[in-house]
C-alpha cells in the first residue's frame, strides 16, 4: 500500500470520471468497459458513465452466475463476469491469409494487423494480472504474437480495484488483487462517503499522468488513502478460496497417478467452458474455408485442450480420455506453466468454477489431491467446499 502514497493521485466525484472518459475519446481511443448486457456484466462500448452497470452485484457460486440490482448508486460493485479483457488483445476469431489463384499461381495475402487504439476502462487487478501473463506468452520470448503485441501497445488501461470480491474469487491468495499492481496506466478505487461515491485515480504510467493532468478534482488526502486501504483490506477478508501458487507445481507434479483425477472425470462434461472464460488461457486451432470462387482464407480461433482433436496426431488424439485432458489443463496451469514461463497461469478470478456447468472448483480439487498426498500447501487448508 505504501507504493501508492508515493503516486500522483486525484480524487474526484462522476462528473470527473465522465471528463476523463471523454479525455479518452478526444486522442480517438475506443473505450471498452463494463456493461449490462444479457443479465450478465461483460465487455463493451463506453460513451459515459451512465452506460457502466450502476447498481448492479454478481453473486457466483460453483456452476452459478446471478446478477441483481440495488439503489446503492456503486459502479463498479460486482466481482468479474464470464468476459474477459482478453479478446481486446488476442480475439476469439481472426483473419490469418487469404490466398487467390491468378493463372497457375496462388496468391497469399497476409492480413494486415488490426490494432486500433483502445482504452479499457474498468478492467479488475486479477484481470490486468492475466494481460501480464499473456504478455509473457503471446506478447515475449523469441517469437512474439505481432499482432498481439500491436494490440497490446495501442490500448490504455484503467484498472478499477475490486472492492466486491465473489465467493468464487481467491485472487489474493495468487498475489493478484485485489489491489492494482503490475503494468497499467491508470488504477481508479471506489470510495463511498457522505455526499456520494467518490473515485480516487492514480497514475500508472507516463500516459497515466498525461490523462490525470487533464481532469478536475482535488489531491487525495491521507484519510482518502487509508480508506482505500480499508476497502481493499475488507475485500481481501471476504474470500474463503484460497491456493498457493508456489507450493501446488510439486503437489501436482508428484500425483499424475492420484485417484482424484478419476474421479473429477467422472463429473466433468470435458466442454471447455472453463478455458473459453479463463483470461490466461491461450491455446487456439486454424480453420480453412473455401469460397465458390476459389477464395481460400485462413483464421484462427481459440480452442480448449478439453476437445478430442486439440492433441490429435496421425494415429489419434493422445488423451482420448476426459481424466486425462482434466489433469492436463489443472497441471499446466498450475504446474508446468512455471517451468514454461516462470509464473503461474491462474490469477485466482475463479471465472472457471462460477462458469462450469457442474460447478467442479479447481481450489476444491486441488485441497483434495494435497489431502491425501498429506501435504497441505499453505493456503489450500483456507478452501471452502462447494457453497
């Protein structure tokens, strides 16, 4: 919390949360925040204030999602929803190539790069962490995604620390909320207070303390910052989930063969919905269509390590069985995603287990496996059963 008193800071009322909206607009950004749509909070376009959903709770559950709406005025009083900010950056569907023929010789056309500047405004920290993630797997290393790291580049970020944790969130025992941290240009906490809500900004970045110097309000004040405190303090003790990021890659490692895996086979459906919300998963196929003229174009689409064909090679799919895609998405993602990338690839916004049709809770099966290998890592031993 200290880091936070040594940022510029500015604390101002909607009316300045308007103006820095519209600050946005005028360098020509497309702003993206969250929005009520299909009683669900999810991903869209932002023209002010009143589009955000005012009033509006989630409450999660293993395999259950519920939003309602009370007269507190809050804006950001919900946990996350079954979208992430993922597709801003790395979307479900894109255009690859698109190859014509001319006389005997085709002709491929590259796609040219999409990548229009935008702003996010109201991503949550554990959802920033996620972008950190991607940006060391799709955007780092030898060979980076070009188009992810165009993408990435172009957009602003105004994180919007979570002061409404769900009952399926366990992000602060993954060191990702709920709090801002990490790379982002502008973090914004909500604040209530006798004359109304209040939203204390900070700047993040250069961009961040560019956007600041063009909105009204007054210099957050010491009491300010302990309220933030308070409020961030107050989210992090409502969460009854929690997991160990450094001590579950061994428990994991050692129990490939643990009876467990058997028996979540036994319950889940093997249809991806948990990696199709997840914010870090990454793993995609290539489709090819054909037009009546010729026109072949290539894109490419997000797919789950749950579907037959994700590892299917010339003499069939080598985890046939849905125990064994089970353990493969729980053991990368909390495992072997270390020894790949250095960091894990779960930042505890506990999308997959509000989202899985048979409420299977990744925390849950995690606590079992270290159960009866006797060792339980620190944290796991704080996991609640299914609520």
């Amino acid at each position: 919390m200290d880091l936070v008193r040594n940022r510029a800071s500015l604390v101002v009322d909607r009316t300045g949360l308007d103006a820095l909206i519209r600050v946005l607009r005028t360098e020509g950004r497309t702003i993206i925040g969250p929005v009520l749509r299909d009683r669900a909070i999810v991903p869209g376009a932002l023209d002010t204030t009143d589009d955000l959903p005012e009033g509006w709770h989630d409450e999660q559950a293993p395999g259950r999602y519920h939003v309602r709406h009370s007269d507190s005025g809050d804006l950001f009083g919900w946990a996350v929803g079954p979208g992430s900010w993922k597709s801003a950056f790395f979307p479900a569907r894109s255009l690859v190539w698109t190859a014509t023929q001319h006389a005997d010789d085709p002709v491929v056309t590259e796609a040219p790069i999409d990548a229009p500047p935008v702003a996010i405004f109201g991503a949550r920290p554990c959802e920033v962490a996620a972008t950190a993630v991607l940006d060391r797997v799709l955007g780092g290393g030898a060979i980076a995604d070009p188009a992810y790291r165009a993408r990435r580049d172009a957009a602003l970020v105004l994180v919007a620390e979570c002061g409404a944790p769900a009952n399926t969130c366990f992000c602060t025992s993954m060191g990702t909320g709920p709090g801002a941290g990490g790379t982002f240009d502008i973090a914004l906490t909500e604040l209530p207070g006798p004359q109304g809500w209040r939203y204390l900004l900070r700047s993040g970045s250069d961009r961040g303390d560019v956007m600041l110097r063009q909105v009204t309000g007054v210099p957050a004040s010491a009491e300010m910052l302990d309220q933030r405190d308070d409020v961030l303090s107050a989210a992090a003790s409502r969460m009854s989930r929690a997991m160990s990021a450094s001590s579950v890659p061994s428990l994991l490692a050692r129990n490939l063969k643990n009876p467990r895996w058997e028996e979540v086979a036994s319950r889940c459906l093997s249809c991806g919905n948990c990696t199709m919300v997840c914010p870090t998963c990454y793993c995609s196929a290539v489709e090819d269509t054909t037009t009546i003229d010729g026109t072949v174009e290539r894109h490419r689409r997000w797919d789950t390590c749950f579907g037959l064909g994700h590892s299917l090679l010339h003499s069939g799919p080598v985890r046939p069985t849905v125990r064994s895609r089970y353990r493969q998405w729980l053991t990368h993602k909390l495992s072997t995603w270390h020894d790949q990338f250095g960091m894990s690839g779960c930042v505890g916004c506990g999308r997959c287990i509000a989202w899985c049709p048979v409420g299977i809770d990744l925390t849950e099966e995690v606590a079992a496996i270290a159960a009866s290998d006797g060792a339980v890592p620190v944290g796991i031993e704080k996991t609640r059963a299914r609520s």
